[in-house]
C-alpha cells in the first residue's frame, strides 16, 4: 500500500506543478462565486429563520431554540445543502481539471466552468443528500452527548462546573469526548466510503441517488487506501496553514522594528505584509483544494472506474512561457502600489478621536469577589467610568446582586437564587474563594450597590434570566427610580425578550441587547447600545452598528493589547475585569502618535494576546 500511497503523492505534486495555472484561476472563479452567491444566501436563510419564528432579530439563545423545531432544522439542512453545494461546485471544476491531467490532457477554463454549470442541478441535489446522510449518522452521538451533559451537568450553575472541574465534570467531559471521536471515526469511514460518489457524477453519468451506493461498492477493498490518503491529506492541511499563519507573525515581529522610526516605509511595509498574509492563505487554499480533487479522482481511477473527460475541451500542447520583462515590471509595480494602498487603508480606519469608555465587569472582578461592595469600591477607586453588575429575584421579591443561578462557585452551597429569601443569602460567604481576608463579603442588593455608585460612576444593570423571574423588570425599575438614578443607569440583558419587556415599562431608558451571535438587522433594533463578545467586534459591524446611532460595548477584555485594539475599532465601553488596566491603556492610547496606533491596529497580525491572569468566568 505505500507504494500506492507514494503513487498518489506523486499525481498530485505532479498534476499541481503542470496545471496549477488552471488550478489557480478556477480557485479565483470560485471563490469569487462563493462570495457573490454565499452572502446574498446567508442573508435569505437568515431572513427564512426570522419569518418562520416571527421575530425581526433572534440572538444566542433564541437561536439555539429555534434551530431544534422543525422549521429551524428544515431551514438549517437546506443552508448547508446550498453551501456545500457552493463548495462541491468549485471540487467538480478542479476533479474536471485533475481528471484530465491524469488522462494526459488538459481542461480549458472555460469548458470546465460550462461543464459544471450543466451539473449544477445535480450537483445540489448531490450535496442534499450528503447533508441528510451525514445527519443521519452525526445525530445519534450528538444526542448521547446531549444526555451526558443533561443528566450530569444540570445539578449546579454551568459555571460551577467550568471554574471547579468537579470529578462529574470530568467524566462528563471524557464521555462526551469519547462519544464525539467515535462519531468522527464513523463519520470519517463512511465519508471516505463516498469518496468517488461526485466523480461518478461527474463522468460516469450515475445519479445522485446512486451514486453513494456505487462509490460503497467500488471502493470496497480499498478502505485502508483512501483512508490512509485521506487522513495524510487533512494532516497537512491543518499544519500548513498553522505555518503560515505562524510564518507570516514572525516575519511581521522581525521587520516591524526596522520601521519604527519612519511612518514613509512603516505603512507600505505593513501593507505589504497584510497583502502577504492574503495572498498565502489564498495560494494555499488553492493548493489544499486542488491537491484534494487531485486524490478524490486518482482514488475514483484506483478503484477501477473509468474518467470520461470527452465533453471537455482540451490543448495537448502545455504552455511553457514565462512572465515577460514586461508582465514582471507590471507585477512588482502593482504589489507595490497595492500594499501602499492597503496600509494607508489601515491608517484611514483608526479612529481620531478616541472616547472608549471603560466598564468594569461585576466590579473590579481581576482584584476583588465578583459583583461584591469591595469590587465595586476598587473599580470606583480604578477610575471606571461604569460599573456592570447582574441582578437576579430572590424568593421574597428582593433584587440581589450575583451572576450565576445558585451558590455552587462561589461558595459551595446548592441554594438557587430564586428558592433563596435575602436572609438566606446575606447568610452565605461569597468572598472566601478569593482571598481568606473576603471572608465577611456578603451578596449585595441592588440598592446598595447604587448607593455605593451614586457620584461615582455609572451603572450597567445585566437582568438575568433563568425561568424564575417574576417582576424583575419592574422591581429593577423601581429600585432605579427610588435611588434617583435614572440617567446614571444603563439596563441590557442576553434575553431579547426580557429587555424589550423593559423598554415597555420605561421607554426613555437606556437600555441594549447583550449577545454573542445574531440573526437579524441589528441597527434597526430598538436599543440604545449592544454589548458583543470581542470575536464579533470586526471593524464594518462596529461602523454598522454606531452609524446607527448605537454604541458598541465589548465584552470581556482583560489584556493590554486586546484592550489597544478594541480601542483602536473605535468602541464605545470595554468591559474589562481590569479596570485600572484599562484606565492605564486608555491614557496611553490617547498619547500615541499615528505610528503607533498603526502598529497597534495591525498587532492581531504580529502577536496573539496572552492573559496573564486566569479569570474564573469570562460569560457577561
């Protein structure tokens, strides 16, 4: 078998060195294909989900529930049927590249886009059925591992289990890990038992609907083959682009030193390392995606299928010239002006002025318990400008100052919030997983917590939900209001539905939506502001979303350099654990000139932000 293997290896260098010209421009076809048709899709699926739920925005949670009904799952399974259709598209166009070469021909670029487009139907119909196939085989060990987390993980708060890793955390996690890699191992096998059902397709006229039987049969005998190729051909695949990646971060952190000095050849010089970046990602996808095509059609042959390529138009003769003095200088002139234009692109999107507020996350939580009075006086004494805390209903109607459902993380006490009296709760330690000297640190009401605010800073209320409230809307707005708190307070929770509640009582208000991911045009919520995680916070949502007249909260960002970016996208609030870090980054960020707050712009390109400090809970 390893002669085969090596055999396979050597089509492929082969085949990419004599086509890779073919390889390349239908990559660019595709790609660009890909990007005119997948985002008008995403934004029709989207709008599907929305219709069929009724809703104009579903976020985070909603998702998730909506997606597991019936109309959630349809939507979902023709998503990805119409997506893999996309991707299965631009193989089909390499296989009829590939699979030419290997008859010892080769595939005009035109003949093989008219070959696929008369297949498209085909083609989608192809990648429906894979879809329903391999939900059939994925649901089953998803379902298990749905149960194991239910059955084992349900008793305390999720964030007891995250921040404690209890001993049924952690068979919980194993037996969950085993159920998902035997899902991967079956997955994998009948995967590769469908390997040439697309080339049968293609150039053997099968049928979709007959094509996974008879790539079944055919490849029978030869599982350890293309299992093996397979298997070797994902490997370098996920290494390749980890070097790169890693290739392009080290070359940026040796040369941006050289050109501190001079804004004239720091700017084409990061520009050029971002058009770098690009165009290796781009050479390498074409690589990985025609070396793939290249394995799928040598296996179809192996197994003993014949490649009919007669409705291609095909030139024996190669073309052997290369780039002339002409085409070279053109070439060089054109990346030089590019990576001119995308520097000073990335000069142009950094904000002048700079009004980040800093908003420190259930207090100062990086140097005190969480959502205590000691939190909020080193956030006061931090020079926050915001305060965020998460309020929940007591059993007798009090507004309690605490994040989780129960007591499990912070003190070892399975007491839920909502079956709890505020006699009950002001009775429990929540200060000792600290430090020993929080021993006497009690949950706080929400009253107190104003009290403490009030002339100090601001305060950004979380409603927290977990199918107990009662009155948590109007008991919160009436605690405000009592406190004389009004314009200091801003309120936002992750349930769309409780927040509108609120903007329902008290529509003046300052009020947002917390969320991780969203459906939905986002500007024309109605909502003062939105707190996203900082994976989402990407330079055109942000733009979006203040053009709207929203701000943008960023949560939760506790390193200098991540804090140096946000600032830099141009945010309006960094919910931070680490307040007077934030404050620190804040002043120096306003001192820095362009030159620096280019290399800060770009630093995601150079450098990965490491914590120093493990915080226990990174959730809003």
């Amino acid at each position: 078998m390893n002669k085969t293997i090596q055999s396979a290896s050597k089509a492929v260098l082969t085949i990419l060195r004599e086509n890779i010209r073919q390889i390349f421009a239908a990559h660019l076809v595709y790609a660009a294909l890909g990007v005119a048709v997948f985002a008008p899709l995403a934004g029709v699926t989207g709008q599907l989900l929305l219709r069929f739920a009724g809703q104009s925005v579903l976020s985070d949670l909603d998702i998730v529930y909506f997606l597991f009904t019936l109309k959630g799952v349809l939507v979902t399974v023709l998503f990805a049927a119409l997506t893999i259709t996309i991707l299965v598209f631009e193989q089909a166009a390499l296989m009829a590249i590939c699979g030419a070469a290997l008859m010892n021909s080769r595939a005009q670029l035109m003949a093989v886009l008219n070959f696929t487009v008369q297949r498209i139907h085909k083609i989608f119909h192809f990648a429906l059925l894979l879809v329903i196939r391999v939900l059939f085989i994925t649901l089953p060990f998803l379902a298990i591992s749905v149960a194991i987390a239910w059955v084992m993980l349900t008793g305390y708060d999720i964030n007891y289990y995250l921040a404690e890793k209890p001993p049924v955390f952690l068979i919980a996690a194993v037996s969950i890990t085993l159920t998902l890699l035997t899902m991967a191992k079956v997955l994998f096998r009948h995967l590769s038992s469908w390997a040439v059902a697309l080339p049968l397709i293609l150039f053997n006229d099968h049928s979709p609907a007959q094509s996974f039987a008879a790539s079944e049969k055919l490849t029978k005998g030869h599982e350890q083959f293309l299992l093996a190729i397979l298997g070797r051909w994902a490997l370098i695949t996920i290494m390749s682009g980890t070097i790169i990646l890693g290739a392009i971060q080290i070359l940026g952190s040796i040369l941006a030193p050289f050109f501190f000095n001079s804004m004239t050849l720091l700017v084409p010089a990061l520009g050029g390392l971002v058009i770098l970046w690009l165009l290796a990602n781009f050479l390498t996808t074409t690589i990985i995606s025609g070396s793939f095509a290249t394995l799928l059609m040598f296996a179809h042959r192996r197994c003993g299928s014949t490649i009919d390529i007669t409705l291609l138009s095909t030139a024996q003769a190669q073309d052997k010239r290369g780039l002339s003095p002409l085409s070279l200088t053109l070439t060089i002139f054109t990346s030089v002006a590019a990576a001119v234009l995308t520097g000073y692109y990335l000069l142009n999107t950094i904000p002048v002025d700079n009004n980040t507020m800093i908003i420190a996350h259930r207090g100062a939580a990086g140097k005190a318990p969480e959502n205590t009075l000691p939190a909020i006086d080193q956030a006061i004494h931090d020079k926050t400008d915001w305060i965020e805390i998460d309020v929940q209903e007591s059993s007798d109607g009090e507004i309690v100052v605490i994040h989780d459902s129960d007591f499990m993380k912070l003190a070892g006490v399975n007491l839920k919030i909502w079956d709890g009296t505020l006699q009950q709760i002001k009775g429990i330690d929540v200060g000792s997983w600290f430090s020993p000297e929080f021993a006497d640190e009690r949950v706080p009401s929400l009253l107190e917590v104003l009290d403490k605010a009030r002339g100090n800073c601001r305060v950004l209320i979380e409603l927290k939900y977990y199918g107990h409230d009662e009155l948590l809307e109007q008991r919160v707005a009436d605690i405000v209001e009592q406190a004389g708190m009004i314009d200091d307070v801003a309120i936002m929770s992750l349930k769309h539905e409780g927040i509108k509640r609120f903007r329902a009582l008290r529509p003046s208000w300052n009020v947002g939506l917390l969320l991780t991911k969203a459906i939905g045009k986002l500007s024309d919520l109605d909502m003062n502001f939105l707190a996203i995680n900082m994976a989402s916070a990407k330079p055109s949502f942000i733009r979006r979303i203040q053009s709207s007249g929203k701000k943008v909260f960023v949560w939760t960002v506790n390193d200098q350099l991540s804090m140096s970016r946000m600032m830099s996208l141009g945010v309006d609030g960094i919910i931070t654990d680490e307040p007077a870090l934030a404050r620190e980054t804040l002043d120096r960020h306003a001192k820095q000139n362009p030159m620096e707050s280019l290399l800060i712009h770009t630093a995601v390109l150079f450098n990965r932000p490491i914590l120093k400090q493990a915080y226990r809970d990174k959730s809003p």
